[in-house]
C-alpha cells in the first residue's frame, strides 16, 4: 500500500493526545528510509517563504495536487487571490538535488505550527541546510521593506517603506536647533560604537518623543529612518501576542538584537505597556551588552502614564524631545506651505491666494492652540468644499454668491475653532491623571517642539503559496 500524507496528517490530528510534529516527523522518515531528512518548525509563514525564495531562482515546484489542500485567500492590497497551502506536498530540483517537501499547518494550545518536512537524495544533510538557511537569509534581509511587529509576529511592510521614503525634513516645520538635535542625535549614535566602547558602556540609547497628538512625533520618526542608511529599521505596533504581552516583548528584543544595528520604534508606548508587563520591559530595554548597536525611539501623547522607572531612568530614554503645540510663527511657516500647495494646484482648481503671506499671518494668529493635525485639517477640509463646490457648478446646481477665498478659508477657520474648543472641553472633564505631576523638571534634557503630524501605513499582509 502507498504511502498517504493526507491519511498520515487525519491519522495524527484525531489522535486523542497528539504531538504531531513528532509523529509525522518519525512516519515521513519510516516511509521515505532511503532519503535524508530535515525538518523546520515555525510558528507563521513569513519566517520560512519557501516559495518565495524558489521564485528568486526562477524555480516552479510541482505540486503534488492529490496531497495538497488549500485555502483562496484575498489580499487587500493587490486585490488578488492566492492559495494558502495548510497541507501539501511539492516537488522541485535545487541545486541538482531533488526534494521533496511536505507542509502541514495547525494550531495547538494557541499556537500556530508551520511544519516544513525536507526529504532529499544525499550521502549527509548539508545540501538540505544550505538550502533552509538560504531561505531564512533571503527572509531576513530586507527588500524595500520595513519590518513591523503586529498581532503577535514581524512582518515586512512595503507600504511604510515607501511612506518612509516620501519623507522629508524639508516638508516638516521644526525650529532648525530643534530639527538639528534631533537628527545629531540619531547620527552619531551609529557613528559611535568605538566612542562608547572606550568609555566602557554598552552601544545602545534611547529616545522619547512626547506631547500632545497631532503635532508631528511620527513624521519626525519617518524622515529619521528616511536618512539614516545601513541600519535595520524595526517598528513596533503592539506588544500583544496570543501568550500575552511578555511574549511580545521577548520577540520584539530578540529580533532587535538580531538585526542590529538598528532603530527600534516604539510608538504611543503609554498604550502598549500594561502593568504586567512593566518588569519584563524594562529588563529586556535594560539588556545590558545584549542590546548593543540599538537605538530605541519611542513615542506617548500621555507621558503622565508611564512609569517614572522608564520615563526618567537616564540608562533607558536618556533624551526627551518634547513635541508642544506650535506656537505663532510656526503656524504661519505651516500655513505659508500648504498656501504654496493650494495655489501649485491653481490650474486644475481655479483657486489662487494672491497675498499668501498676509493670509498666513491672518490664520497663525486664529488659530492659537491648534496642533499641526488640526492645521492640516483645514486646509484639506478647504479644499473639499472647493471641490464640492467645483462640482455642484458642472451639474448646474445652484451654488451660494461666492465669497473670496480668503474669506472662506477664514470661515473654516472659525468653524474648526468650535471642535478644538470641544475637544479641549472633554478633556478638561476628564479625571486628571496624578502621575502628571512628574513629567517635567526632572527630565535628563528635553527639548522643545512641534511640526507636521502624520500616520504610518501597514498593510494586511498576504500570504505564501507554499
């Protein structure tokens, strides 16, 4: 009688108290005696794309159509479907060699299991580990990627890689002293490993970005990352994985140290640090000489929330860049930019500011505690009503006597006021938080703030063929 993998993997997966990746293991070496075997666990796909490498050599495995089983997956970023393969079998010929690899994935006790089993011709194992470490090589380098932690797993984000791309401290509204400490810092990090080497102490430093949302933290972060080269960018979304937040954090530091030199983001880290995890954090963010070559930036809109251990230890976030409301002249730098975007567009829009300069000033001095968010948002609510406006005209509609740009946009000035007075009203009905008290003198040197805010984009993730 054949052998079966289907009737192996519905053998294993109805046993009463299964260890299948043991079992399968022992029936796939009993089945194929003659050839040697190698064996990969993972716990998510991404850490084994076997068919992703094959594809860089232009390899097509042949599937074993009988043996495999899978599911039409849809990615939402190419709008295209692939096949998750959950239980297979696939042929292929790599480096004259032929193999045979079977593929079985499940779940147990809340762990995903990705079983890889390698059968292959041979007097020993070494063209099968060359061939599994190829892989894992070609999986950790980076490709116009950015590696993102989320639900429990890194992933490579291309979009934010182009987001990052895009970025420019040009287009960002910084006072220079500001902008240039800032980007010192991060410089001569990377540049001075012998430095801190001769004095001692571990290769490693850290970054806090604070103040209220809205006033450019991230898109500080993105134009960093944009011009610091030859080192592993790694952003962080949430400690939380299936095993609680602890697991996350000991996988996040894992592939820092892995991957360094490196920047490890850690964004709104009052959100993602749970009172259980506290202790874990700050013995895996101590690290000592296993942390060397990382620089850790971190961002909080509410610094009050987080533990004075971490906020003002000097060895964990020795800098504190505080990222305040703009104030006058800022506002109207911001202003004069998005005015020169507007009037760019005139071709296509019909709308020009001919005192650009004058209307900068009229709104720097409106608009008295708006952040860079609520800036930017009037700018872009503008120009929706020109458009909407634009295209009530082409259908013959009816449109209101029209007033001069300058005095709409002065109107939209007024009706975004009446949201930031709300907003600031239900935060002042909020309890006050009594750890408030110590963010501030005690900071080891802060430096003060604002500029154009933004939003990191990370897509779903699709999956892999096989």
């Amino acid at each position: 009688m054949s052998f079966s993998f289907t009737s192996l993997l519905e053998l294993q997966f109805n046993a009463p108290l299964p260890c299948p990746q043991l079992n399968i293991i022992k029936a796939l070496k009993a089945a194929y005696a003659k050839s040697q075997h190698l064996s990969v666990l993972s716990c998510w796909e991404g850490q084994f794309p076997l068919s992703a490498y094959l594809d860089t050599l232009n390899i097509t495995p042949s599937v074993v159509e009988a043996e495999t089983h899978r599911t039409a997956n849809y990615d939402n970023d190419t709008r295209k479907l692939y096949s998750h393969v959950f239980a297979g079998v696939t042929d292929f010929t790599y480096d004259s060699t032929d193999f045979r690899v079977f593929k079985a994935v499940w779940t147990d006790s809340r762990m995903h299991h990705n079983l890889y089993h390698l059968t292959f011709p041979g007097v020993d194992d070494s063209i099968g580990k060359k061939l599994v470490k190829a892989v894992y090589d070609w999986a950790n380098d980076l490709k116009d990627e950015i590696w993102v932690f989320e639900g429990g797993q890194w992933e490579k984000s291309k979009k934010l890689y182009k987001a990052v791309q895009s970025a420019n401290w040009d287009d960002v509204i910084l006072d220079d002293k500001f902008k240039d400490g800032l980007r010192r810092d991060t410089k001569t990090f990377f540049a001075s490993k012998e430095a801190y080497a001769s004095l001692g102490i571990t290769w490693k430093r850290g970054l806090l970005l604070l103040g209220p949302p809205g006033n450019g933290k991230t898109e500080s972060i993105k134009a960093l990352l944009h011009e610091t080269k030859g080192v592993s960018p790694l952003y962080v979304k949430s400690f939380s994985t299936r095993l609680g937040p602890e697991q996350g954090i000991r996988i996040i530091f894992d592939h820092a140290r892995s991957h360094a030199p490196c920047i490890l983001i850690l964004e709104d880290l009052d959100s993602m640090l749970v009172a259980e995890a506290r202790s874990f954090f700050l013995n895996e963010i101590d690290g000592l000489a296993d942390n060397e070559g990382i620089l850790t930036i971190a961002t909080t809109n509410h610094p009050e929330r987080i533990d004075d251990a971490i906020l003002n230890r000097p060895s964990r976030f020795d800098v504190k860049y505080n990222f305040s409301l703009p104030e006058p002249h800022l506002r109207k730098a911001f202003a004069i930019k998005w005015l020169a975007k507007v009037n760019a567009m005139s071709e296509h829009t019909g709308v020009t500011f001919e005192k650009p300069d004058e209307t900068a000033d009229a709104i720097a001095a409106k608009t008295e505690g708006w952040s860079y968010a609520f800036l930017k948002e009037l700018f872009v609510s503008f120009l929706l009503r020109m458009a909407h406006d634009s295209s009530l005209r082409q259908t013959g509609a009816e449109v209101p006597e029209e007033e001069s740009i300058e005095a709409l946009l002065m109107k939209q000035v007024d009706q975004l006021a009446k949201q930031i007075i709300k907003t600031k009203e239900d935060a002042a009905a909020s309890p006050p938080n009594a750890a408030a008290a110590s963010v501030g003198p005690r900071f080891i040197r802060s430096v003060q703030m604002g500029q154009l805010g933004g939003a990191p984009v990370v897509p779903a993730g699709g999956g892999v063929a096989f």
